[in-house]
C-alpha cells in the first residue's frame, strides 16, 4: 500500500485510483488518550478536492496549501488544540497554520466511521475557521477543549 505522501503525489497527477482513500496510518497515543479510536484515520479524495480547491460560483472550496496538504500526517500527530464535538462524535484538531485569509486551520475527524464495511476515523473537512476566538471560547464554556498546546501557540 501507497504511504499518504506518495498518494498525494499521485492525486496532484490525476493518476490516483478512482475511489482509493488517502491513509494517514493511526492516531498518535495523544488522540486515543482523548477517546478517538485506534483504527486508521483516512480521507476521501472528495475531502481532498474540496479542502484544496479555491471556492468558485457553485462549488465549495477551501483553498489550503498544497505544502499543509503535504504536512498533514505530522499536524495531525501533533495539533495544537483538540476539541471534542460530542454531537458528532468527531474531534477538531486544530494545526498550526493558517488559510490564505489569516484563520486558523482546523481538520475534522469523524470517530468510528463506516467506510466501505470497515471501520475508520475519517477526515471530512480542512478549513479556515472564522470567529476563531469566538468558536474557542464557546468551545471551552461547553467543556470541549481536550487540550492545548502550550509551547505552539506561544509561538502563533
């Protein structure tokens, strides 16, 4: 099986097969230890497109690097903030970059997902998250702020 970087090299070359999923392996013993389960986190190439696509007139876009894109094994492993969604049973992790418009970039993972008959954690979103401070502070009212990276947001 392809590693993630490999993958991606082969999607920016249109040369991916139709419906392969990216795989960024296991979650880091930090996510499993906030409850997220130890089975493969993977990402449609769906998610890819619309995470790195500019929005157009009738298509959502989110306009993240190719160069995040291409580090997102690692951001994963080592966000600076976890937020629980329990109504979703999803975490949102968020990295230390920012989208073109200067907001933080957030990854959503989707807990114990049915993907074709096998259980994963799937990424359904990257995004630039407006109101940022405003999402947080709602975010830790409600108890959801799992934890944060001290020493990376010093350096935000």
């Amino acid at each position: 099986m392809p590693n993630y970087k490999q993958q991606l090299s082969a999607f920016y070359k249109k040369s991916l097969t139709r419906y392969e999923v990216f795989n960024l392996g296991l979650p880091s013993s930090q996510l499993q230890k906030y409850g997220m389960s130890n089975l493969n986190i993977i990402m449609t190439q769906g998610t890819m497109t619309k995470s790195t696509r500019k929005s157009k007139k009738n298509k959502t876009g989110h306009n993240i690097s190719r160069q995040t894109m291409k580090n997102l094994k690692d951001y994963i492993t080592n966000p600076e903030i976890i937020i629980k969604n329990p109504d979703k049973d999803a975490f949102i992790l968020v990295i230390p970059k920012k989208d073109e418009n200067g907001n933080p970039i957030v990854i959503a993972v989707h807990n114990n997902q049915k993907h074709n008959s096998v259980n994963v954690n799937e990424i359904k979103s990257i995004y630039g998250r407006t109101d940022f401070d405003t999402y947080c502070k709602r975010e830790a009212e409600k108890g959801n702020i799992l934890f944060i990276n001290n020493k990376q947001q010093k350096s935000r």
